[in-house]
DNA sequence: TGCTGGCTGTGATCTTGATCACGGGAGTGA
DNA sequence: TCACTCCCGTGATCAAGATCACAGCCAGCA
C-alpha cells in the first residue's frame, strides 16, 4: 500500500518543478520570492483536518502534493462531498477573501504536503501584489465551477446509476501509470470510500456498494484495492448521455 | 399588475443612493468614476435573457434594480436555477475572468436596469484599480456560497417539503412592505411560477403544487397571485430544522 | 364574447432508492 | 493469535416522489 518511492518534499516554491502547471503557484518572482518567506511548509498524514467548516478562518492552505476532500455537513450531521482538491490548489479562500468562518471542511486523503499562510500576512500579500488578485478570482472561480458541476450532478442527473458513472469517468480523465496495463483498460487510483463515494453523489452507501457490484458483474469495471480498472468505457459513457 | 410607481432609472453611479449597500458599486470614487465611462446601462424587460449558458463571455452585466434568475441545463435539456441574483450583483463575472464560455443562463424576472461593460474594457479596468479585484472576489465567493447552499439543499434536505419550507423562509428575509398587512402575517412577493421553484428545489412541478397546497390547507401560507402571506412562520420553521 | 395558452390542482400508478439487518473479510495492535 | 474496527456485499421492506393524465382558472386578445 506505501508507495515505493520515498515522499518527495518540495522544499522552495522558485524551484518547484510542477510550479507553471498548477492553478495558484505559477506566479511571477517577485511575488514567489514575498510568498515564499511568509508561508510555513509541513506535511500532513492522511485524516488531517486542514480546515474545519465554521472555524472561523486562520489562513489559506496551498496543496503542494497529495489530495484533500472538501466537505460540509447539514444541521443533522449528515455530510455531502463538495469537490476533491488538488495540487496547486488554495483552500479556505472564500474565508479569507471575506472574513467569515470556513465554508467546508477540508481532509487530507493521502499523506500531503500544504504551505500555510497566515489571514494577515496573506492579505497584506494580496494588496501588495495585485497580480495575485487574479490568481485567487480563478481558484474562486475554478471552486464555483466544481459546485456547479456538482449541483447539476445532484438535481439534473436521473439516477445513481448515471451519477456513480459519471464520477469514474471523470476519474479516467486522470489515469494511473502503471507498467502492466491490458490495452483498452483505463487503470485509476481510488482513495475514496464507497461510503465517501455516496457522499459525492448523494446517496446511502448500500445504493454505491450494489451500483459498483453492478458494473463489476456487467464486465465494465475490475476493482482490486484502491485500483480500480475501467473495462468498458463506451458502456459506462453511453449511461451517462441517456 | 404593474408597479404603481414610475420605474426609476438610475442614472449614475456616483450619485446612485443604494449604492453602499451594495455587493460591488459601492467603490472608491475614482474607480466609480472610470467605472461610469465604460458602462452602457439599459433597461430589460421581464424575460430577457442577459446571458446564455454556453456562449462566449462578451462582458459582465451589474443589476441596478429588478432581479435575475441564474440556471444551468443538462445535456436532455432539464435545467435547474442555481440562484436569484439580485440588484448589486455582478452576472457573467466568471466567464469574464477566466476567459471561458458563459456557465449559467440569466434571465430577468422584472424588468430590469442593468449596466453592461464589455470584456476588454472591464478587465482593463480591473488592472488599472487593483482595489476592484477585492470586489470581484467578493462577488464570486458569495457565487460559491450560494452554490454551496444549493447544494446542501440539494443533497442533504432529506424532504421536498422540507426544502420548499426552507425556500419559503429564506424569502422571508425580504418581507414585501404593504400597508395592510395582519399583525403575525409575512407578505412577500414571489416572482417563480411552480414550474420554477421545482427547478430549484430540484423536483417536480407536481410535487410543488401539492407542498404548497399542504401549506395552505394547514393554514400557514396565503397565496393571491404573486403576492403571498405567511401566516405560520414557526410551523414551517419546525419542518425545516427537523 | 369566446378562444387560446400558460399556470395550477389533483388522482392513480409505479419505480427508485433509503433504511434496517446481518455476515464476511482485511488490516491492526495488544 | 485473538479481538476490534473499518469496509464491503446483499436481502427484504417500504415510502417518497416521478410520471401520466386531465380539468379548472385566469389574462390577454381578436
């Protein structure tokens, strides 16, 4: 289950090598150089609470590796999925931005790397490099857009069926390496539980767990731990349009 | 039907009375100023469309007065309405910064003035008066806060009761200002047909009717036209936090 | 005056998926 | 090695709400 290869820490935003492909980080030096001396770098176990849904905020989060599960919970306790967060993405902006208590909550998925920074200093940050102004609109953006993609998921899709197809075939949009993959098998990496899936569809994990049984029985899906393999995209693919 | 009052127009931002109360205009002076030479204002009627899912951005629009209801279709054509934007607002904001097609369809709800500014000329804007990108990210965080709230209504209410109770309330916020209004009883001015509140809370034009009906018979809701009365607000209160 | 089209009320039926209940397997720590 | 705790699979039952079908109402209009 650990990965062979030892964790890799990214230990200075000027020479990290994912830097121009990721949504906040590609910024130019001066900016990174300001950035750098006022953010704190740790590496977070898999379970961290980066960020607690009506705490009010401390500072802003930007992933540098690894993966975290934005949630948010109803009065009753029950709690709905709202994107998963990637690499070079800032979370508890919306927060920040406007001084109100975290949105969601955020849970690392995988061991991850994030550099914190503080509400003062991220603010001052923010004046002083108008620039970044932009940068933070197309994270906002980029969130706005997740949860518009997921309230067309929640109200417009028919059934659980359309909707659990839907999320693995986004997932396919970023398959797995690996060396011994049969041709026409798209091979993905799943960290989510069929409990946290449910979440992300809205809908009770007993409805996931038969829908995936379904798949797996249909020939459209291998499952072996956390990797899963997608055996059939067209089938998958033709539920979703209908 | 018609409003006894003349419609007002607004001429200008500077001297616009409603202006500091307002999510983006109430800006520095000279930023309000630029702002006034860039912008073409117009006034809609009910029913036009300002901006079109899935066409290019050609500019934001800024609601002076009237309201602007947001939605989003699937592929089958079912559509469901993200939120009502309301006077202050900025539509098309998203598309606009990061330079995308339009990601939700406006329509007005009443006649409408609203302030137009084009693509280039509003981003130009944007770089010259660093202080307006605080707005814009106060536009789109209150974009993802209402997403947000959608979605928890969407995924987690556990009742298509519960969420018209729920919608009903939020309306209630706004009470409509009449002269004979019964002590205990809330007026408010519904501008969504059935058909519409079903796309919002995400259900059927049916069930709505039939909600409504159970409301009234219960005596907690009065509905002439467009103009209704909330006769029981804790009653429907109780549904909601159940 | 009557007609037309959009909105609303309501009955009957049928499907989806929630919920409860239980067993089984895999990792983990004492 | 044995509990213990998470996950996952699956059966049975049941209710909420989608869908179809139709009728009434009202405004605007010729």
């Amino acid at each position: 289950m650990a990965s062979r290869a030892a964790f890799q820490i990214i230990e200075n935003c000027l020479t990290c090598e994912f830097r121009e492909n990721r949504l906040f980080c590609n910024l130019p030096p001066d900016a990174l150089q300001a950035l750098q001396s006022i953010k704190s770098s740790s590496v977070y176990p898999k379970g961290t609470m980066l960020c607690l849904e009506g705490q009010p905020s401390r500072g802003i989060y930007v992933l540098c590796t690894g993966k975290a599960k934005l949630s948010t919970m109803s009065a009753e306790g029950r709690s709905i999925i709202l994107r998963i967060a990637e690499p070079g993405e800032v979370l508890g902006l919306t927060a920040v931005v406007s001084g109100v208590p975290y949105e969601s909550t955020a849970e690392t998925l995988e061991p991850t790397q994030a550099n914190f920074i503080p509400q003062r200093e991220f603010l001052r940050f923010l004046e002083e490099h108008a620039e970044v102004g932009m940068k933070v609109a197309q994270q906002l953006t980029h969130n706005c857009h997740c949860a518009y993609q997921e309230i067309r998921s929640l109200g417009l899709s028919s059934s659980v069926t359309e909707k659990v197809a839907k999320l693995i075939l986004a997932w396919a949009e970023h398959p797995l390496e690996l060396s011994q993959t049969k041709p026409g098998e798209i091979p993905i990496r799943v960290t989510l539980t069929q409990e946290e899936i449910a979440q992300f569809v809205g809908t009770s994990r007993e409805t996931v767990s038969r829908t995936l049984g379904d798949f797996r029985r249909k020939g459209w899906l291998r499952v072996k731990g956390a990797t899963w393999w997608i055996t059939n995209r067209a089938e998958l693919a033709k539920i979703v349009t209908t």
